[in-house]
C-alpha cells in the first residue's frame, strides 16, 4: 500500500506540474502587443483628447477661467487707452562696427513716449547721458544685427532699457522710430 501511494503521489505531482506549465502558458498569451493595444493605446488617446480640450479652452466655463480672462483684458487694455506725451530727440547719426572696409552708416530719428510731460524735465536733465547710452549701444551694432522685424524689436527694447536706466525716476514707455536709414 505504501507503493501505491508513493505512485499516487508521483501521478498527483506530475499532474500539478502539468496544470502549472499550462497556466503559465495561458499567461503568455496575453503578450505585450495586447497590452499596448488595450491599455497604453487608450490611455494615449484620453490624454490627447484631454489635452485638446484644455488647451482649447472648453473647460473655462466650468471652472470659472473665462471670468478671470475678461477681467485681465479689462485692465491691460486700460493703459493703452490713455495716450501719453511724445518727445522728439534730435537725430542721430552713428558708424556701425564691422569686419569690411566699407564703412556703415545709420542714421535714426527717435521718439520717446512719456508717461506724463511732467517727464519731459526730467528727461531733458540727463539728455547727454541718454544720447551717450544710444550711441554706445549702436556703435556696437554689426548690419546682420539690423536685419529683419526681430532685429529691430531688440535694438528698440535696448534702447527703452537703456533710457529708463539714464532717466530713473521718469518712465519711458516706449521707444519709436521715426525714421532708420542704414548705408
């Protein structure tokens, strides 16, 4: 009897084995392919759908953003509203630095916009101090550096940088050009 239930237990431990390979096969089934298709592949497609809206702004009005937007534009568009005062500057003639023999010329007729023509004394105080940050900073200038929209934007907000510093307790609010002539 005891051989008998030694078989027993060796048919019982084989068929175990068995029903293990078997399970563990049907695992593998379920390879990363499925995955990928079933999990990852929606959850990619939810956060694209999610972000869409979010950046499309249809979520606003249910968590009160659009509110918040017409308020802001209330109060940037306030300043740009009231004009300020514009002082001419007298013009101004530089050479521009370069590598070629050929000298460059540019040639500028600025205008400042003031916040208030209480400014104007002040400005008017440190005039050569201005015209000295002007004509440093363009000296300086090469003619690729002129080039384009987004050359000139830069030499604009240098330029307002440089005449707030000069003109501390007076504002500057901007820097226009009348008229630029390179040569």
């Amino acid at each position: 009897m005891a051989l008998m239930s030694e078989e027993t237990e060796a048919e019982v431990q084989e068929e175990a084995a068995e029903d293990f390979d078997e399970l563990s096969e049907g695992k593998k089934k379920f390879s990363g392919k499925k995955i990928v298709l079933f999990f990852v592949l929606p959850l990619l497609l939810l956060g694209g759908v999610g972000g869409a809206v979010f950046y499309m702004g249809l979520l606003d009005s249910l968590f009160g953003g659009g509110e918040v937007e017409e308020e802001e534009v209330a109060v940037e568009s306030t300043p740009a509203d009231q004009t300020g005062y514009f002082m001419d500057l007298d013009e101004m003639l530089v050479t521009l630095s370069g590598s070629s023999k050929k000298q460059s010329f540019l040639k500028m007729r600025i205008s400042l916009e003031l916040e208030s023509a209480s400014d104007e004394d002040r400005i008017l105080a440190v005039m050569p101090r201005i015209v000295d940050n002007f004509q440093v900073f363009l000296r300086e200038l090469r003619m690729d550096e002129l080039q384009g929209s987004r050359g000139l934007y830069r030499v604009k907000e240098e330029l307002l940088a440089r005449v707030n510093a000069a003109a501390h307790p007076a504002k500057v609010r901007d820097v226009l050009f009348k008229e630029m002539l390179i040569q």
